[in-house]
C-alpha cells in the first residue's frame, strides 16, 4: 500500500488548524480515517516533518545467495530432488535448518520446479483407443 502524498498531509494538517473543522469532519474532506488526521496533527506538533518515512525493510531473508545457489545446483543436476532431501543437504552442506516451504520459495525465485518428478507433457493429437485398455494411438 502507498504512503499519503506529502501534499495531501500538508493539506489536512492546514484544513484542521484553520480552525474551521473538527477532525471527523476532516477526515471525511479528505476521505482519509480520524487516526491519519491524528496523527498528521501530532507529527506536525512534535517534529514539524510530515513526509512519509521509508520502508522498514521487513524479515532478513533466511537463505543466503550461496545457499540459493547450492539449491539450484542441486535442482538442475537431480530434477527429481525432493524438498526434505533439498532440506537436508541445507543441513549438512551449510548448517542452516529451513523449512520446507522456505526451500520452495527460493526455488520460485529461481524459476526452478519443486515437484519431485517433471512429467511429459501429453501431445493434443494423442488420443486412446476405446475398449483398448489405454493404448494410445496417433
């Protein structure tokens, strides 16, 4: 979700302290909720900066890009490799303990495919025969 603009925050901290509206009454101008208005008001007091701040920058990502990497190794020379066996080289290799669901974001980000075995794709015009027990024909 993006910040309020600096205009807009200008603008409902100058609509309030011109004294003509209460601040439901602003935030409804506005279309923005009481406690925005609130707290623009309390920012404006106390530090006089209502730009917004930057992101936070969220969790750390629990696998570095040497272990990605160890991953798509592992992906590309045994296709066939299953999450708990990823999960388990992890442990020996690097020492790191994941989850599995951990394993299958970084191989998404990888373009990789988690399924434990790539099956062929079936072509359109192959069709089976009826009463044939599943013989196919083309």
């Amino acid at each position: 979700m993006q910040a309020y603009s600096l205009d807009l925050r200008q603008r409902v901290v100058r609509a309030y302290e011109q004294g003509y509206d209460s601040i439901a009454t602003v935030a409804e101008r506005f279309s923005v909720s009481v406690g925005f208005v609130k707290k623009m008001l309390s920012l404006s007091r106390t530090t006089g900066e209502l730009a917004p701040r930057g992101h936070g920058g969220g969790r750390r990502a629990s696998l570095t890009p040497k272990q990605r990497q160890l991953l798509g190794r592992q992906v590309r020379v045994q296709n066939d490799i299953s999450l708990a066996e990823l999960q388990t080289i992890l442990e020996e290799q690097e020492g790191v303990s994941v989850h599995v669901s951990t394993i299958c974001r970084a191989l998404a980000q990888l373009d990789l495919p988690h399924k434990k075995r790539a099956l062929p794709r079936r072509n359109a015009t192959t069709t089976r025969e009826p009463g044939s027990g599943g013989v196919l024909r083309k």
